[in-house]
C-alpha cells in the first residue's frame, strides 16, 4: 500500500510495483496529493494497465537498440531502419527520455523536416518513428504515443493540395522509343530490359534479381513465362541464409550471391574450411554486397509473356552476358541502380545526347534523340504504366493486382481468383499493345492527355 514520507520542504510516495517491489517519486506539495498519485498507480497496477514514470526515463536511443534486435523483416528493410535512424532521427531524439518526447516536441522537429527533405522521404521517417513510438507503448515504457493522431494534423493553415495526379509514367509509344534508345546506347540486353519491366511491371530490384533458371521460354506462342523468385539488393548488413538439404557453400554462393566464386566469402564470414559441410537447418551469415533475398512482401508470382517478349529474352540468354542473371550490369556483375546507371544509362535515353567521340578512355557515345513527356521520369515510372495499361484494357482486378506483386484486402481478396484465362487474356492485350505501338503516331504531353481524358 502506497505511504508518503516528509523530505526538506516536500513530499515523497512510495508504491508498491506488480513485482512487489516498491519504487518512489517525489516532488509534491502536500502529504494528500503524493498519497493519490502513489495510490493512483497502485490502481493502474491492479488493472493490469501501469505504466512505470522510470521505464520513461530511458533514452530513446538505448529503446531503438532494443527494437532493432528484435525485429523480424527483411534485410533490406532493417538497412533502409538503420539508415534513416542514423541520418536523421538519432541526431534529434538519441539521448532524450522516451517519456519526455511530446507532441509539441515532435511538431517543432517535423516541421525542420518539412523544410530539409522531400515530402515522401518525411513521410518514410515519420512512418519509422510512429512504429518505434506504437511499440514502446506496447511494451508499456510510455502511455500514449506523442505523435499527432490523424484529427489533430488537420489542425492548422489549410494547405492546398494539388488534385492533378503529376506521376511520370509512359505510354507504349514512348516505351518503344526508350527501349530503342536503349539498344542504341547499350545493345540487346538493355533494349530488352526496358521492354521486361514495362510489359512484367518487375520492379527494378526483381529486375536486377531476375536469374536465368526463372525464364521459361522453351514453350508454344503463349506458353513462356517468368518467374518472379528473388530481388537483387545491394546490402550494407549480412543476411541469414537456413541451409537446406544437400547444400554447400558453392550453392549457396550460387543461389544467394548469383556467383560460385563468393563461396570463400562466405566460408569466411563464418569462419568455415571452404570444404566445410554444412547441416541442415543451420543458419549462415551471408556476406555484404549484392544478395539475392525474397521479393517484397513475398510477392512470388509467375507471369505469362506475350510473345515478342518471350522471343526476345531468348535472344538475350542466348547472347549470356552472365552465367547467373539475365541482366547484370555493362561490366558483367550484378546491376546495381545507382548514380552511373542514372547518369550515364537512364537519363540520356529518355532526354536524349549529342553524339561523343571517345575520350579520356570513354567509348564513343551515339546520338540519341529526346522522347517527349519522359524528362522527370524514373525506372519506377515504367511500372506504373504497366498498371494504367492493364486498367485500360478492363482486365479483372485481382489478374492485375496480382501481376503487380500485390494482394487484395478483404472480401475481394478472400473471394477473388486469377484463372489461367485472365492470364492469357493480358498476355495477349499486352502482345496487342506492342503491335500497336509500332504504328501508333507522336502523342501528346502527359499532361495534355489527362486534360482530354477529363
């Protein structure tokens, strides 16, 4: 039972915790308002819902170290944590109590964010920080999470939201014209990548994944199909590899690192005899660098192609720029989408170049002409023309939904399949599309064409 105690001009109240322990606070004016906060928390300990004034003293910091450890995502999720933790929200919140972040704290560092990034990088660490704020309540070390619910970020200024959707993304026409930029400036295996990701909506990191064991292309017309297995990501941490049965380190190094040779890599990371054998079950570290890991939200899926598509890849397996993957970088190693492949490969074929003569070691460069509307586009871009197109053609919901890698929620969800004839149907749409696109004349700005749809 909690009981007050007289210190110098104040009082103090010690309660009892649901271990039985007792812990203290002090600080009160008179003997009654220490003996009804002290009871207070006895209270909340019978109803099972107290919260310790102490656990709040902990530093943020120290709580995030805590939350890494147990969390269970992928490694690329727990890369993309610690890097927006590190750059941006340690700096700001590490040594402070994680009881004393407020909501009045919270708006004056959401506005310095406002104004030092874009809008959907705040909402990325905003998102980071609700969920490590959402699971220090869980674990009962503060009360509430400070962070403004949703009725309360509507005060303020009304801010006007543009209503125009200012999303690049290409039509078949202008695919075409960067696909044929593409081979222009690098040949076949670029000309058919841009092609992969605009009819297979892939995304980029499902591209530079894409093993030659996925294409299925000995088939009849329809009858070629990609697998959608693993995503390629460049890693900062290692990743955990479970060995399964019969494996060893060259497989591994095959499967995960798309190249047999890394198998020392692993062995060392691990401290292994590169003729080590492994045991079934057993949990490896992986090496830093490129790994091939599950796709996002394990969005495993297999795609009929069209038919110029399916002929296509077979060209490019055909010409093997890599043992292992169908689209590994200009040098022959994994493709990894960074500043040189924005610079040197993305932009010049959607904005166009004057032709180079070598230099300084560089190749010559060709001359390639500008598509119209595409400047402000990113690889990205292409996958979402692929959803607008299908959208276009009137395909069932749950075929599109899930080409793209996606799940529907709800009835529709639990209720709806894809048949092998909604399949067919976008394989042979899309196979149409193509044709088209040959014959099809210069279109209009994007932004003229939304004016016209309206």
């Amino acid at each position: 039972m909690a009981y007050a105690e007289k210190r110098g001009k104040s009082w103090r109240v010690r309660y009892q915790l649901p271990d039985g322990r007792y812990d203290s606070e002090s600080g009160f004016e008179t003997k009654q308002d220490a003996l009804d906060w002290g009871r207070a928390q006895e209270t909340d300990v019978k109803r099972k819902v107290f919260i310790n004034p102490s656990d709040g003293r902990k530093p943020f910091g120290e709580w995030v170290i805590e939350w890494l450890e147990i969390m269970d995502v992928s490694e690329m999720s727990v890369q993309t944590y610690r890097s927006r933790l590190r750059s941006v929200i340690l700096p700001q919140w590490e040594d402070t109590p994680i009881g004393d972040i407020t909501s009045m704290s919270y708006k004056r560092w959401q506005q310095q964010l406002n104004k030092q990034h874009k809008p959907n990088y705040v909402k990325a660490i905003e998102g980071l920080m609700r969920m490590l704020l959402d699971d220090a309540v869980e674990e009962k070390l503060i009360p509430h999470n400070p962070m403004p619910t949703a009725s309360k970020r509507r005060r303020g200024r009304h801010v006007t939201v543009e209503a125009d959707d200012d999303y690049v993304w290409a039509t078949p026409r202008q695919v075409r014209l960067v696909a044929d930029n593409a081979r222009t400036l690098r040949g076949l295996q670029w000309h058919a990548m841009i092609l992969t990701v605009a009819y297979t909506g892939l995304r980029m990191g499902e591209v530079a994944g894409l093993r030659r064991d996925q294409l299925h292309l000995l088939a009849l017309e329809y009858g070629k199909s990609l697998r959608v297995q693993w995503q390629g990501q460049w890693l900062t941490e290692p990743a955990r590899h479970t060995v399964n049965k019969g494996e060893t380190l060259e497989t591994i190094a095959g499967l995960r690192l798309a190249d047999v040779k890394r198998a020392g890599e692993i062995a060392k990371a691990n401290n292994l005899t590169a003729d080590a054998r492994l045991r079934t079950g057993q949990k490896i570290a992986l090496p830093k660098g490129f790994t091939l890991t599950p796709p996002k939200y394990s969005s495993y899926r297999t795609l009929i192609l069209p038919p110029f598509l399916g002929d296509l890849l077979s060209e490019v397996l055909a010409a093997g720029a890599h043992e292992t993957l169908v689209f590994p970088s200009q040098r022959g190693r994994p493709l990894r989408v960074d500043d040189q492949f924005y610079g040197r490969f993305w932009k010049p074929i959607l904005v166009g170049q004057d032709a180079e003569p070598v230099r300084r070691g560089r190749k010559a460069q060709p001359a390639l002409p500008a598509v119209d509307g595409l400047a402000d586009m990113v690889p990205h871009g292409l996958r979402h023309g692929h959803k607008v197109w299908l959208d276009e053609q009137g395909h069932p919901r749950v075929a599109v939904e899930e080409r793209m890698g996606h799940k529907l929620q709800g009835v529709e969800g639990t209720y709806s399949h894809t048949s092998p004839e909604m399949e067919l149907g976008i394989a042979r749409a899309l196979q149409e599309t193509w044709e088209k696109s040959a014959v099809d004349k210069a279109e209009p700005p994007q932004w003229e064409r939304r004016r016209r749809s309206s």
